[in-house]
C-alpha cells in the first residue's frame, strides 16, 4: 500500500513539473513575443524557474 502511494506521489511530482515546464515554455514565449519585458529580465526570470524545477 505504501509502495502504491509513493509511486502516485512520484508521479504527480513528475507530472507537475512537465506541466509547470510546459506553462513557463508558454508564458516565456509569450513574453519575448509580446516583448512586454526587456531579454535579460525574462532570461532572469526562465533561469529562476528552471533552477526551481532541477533544483
């Protein structure tokens, strides 16, 4: 039973993290393309994100 729910918990951790990528691949693109805030500011901010979802 443990085993069941540590597998349930592995996966929904990996599962958010693809759909917190997705959304930050998303929202990144959506910056540059909009342009709403200068490059370094977003590289800043995808390096942030990036280092929350490996770190």
């Amino acid at each position: 039973m443990q085993l069941v729910i540590l597998f349930s918990f592995i996966f929904f951790v990996n599962t958010g993290k693809v759909v917190i990528s997705i959304l930050l691949i998303i929202e990144v693109s959506l910056t540059i393309f909009c342009g709403e805030i200068s490059d370094t500011k977003s590289l800043i901010l995808y390096q942030m994100s990036f280092d929350k979802i490996h770190g």
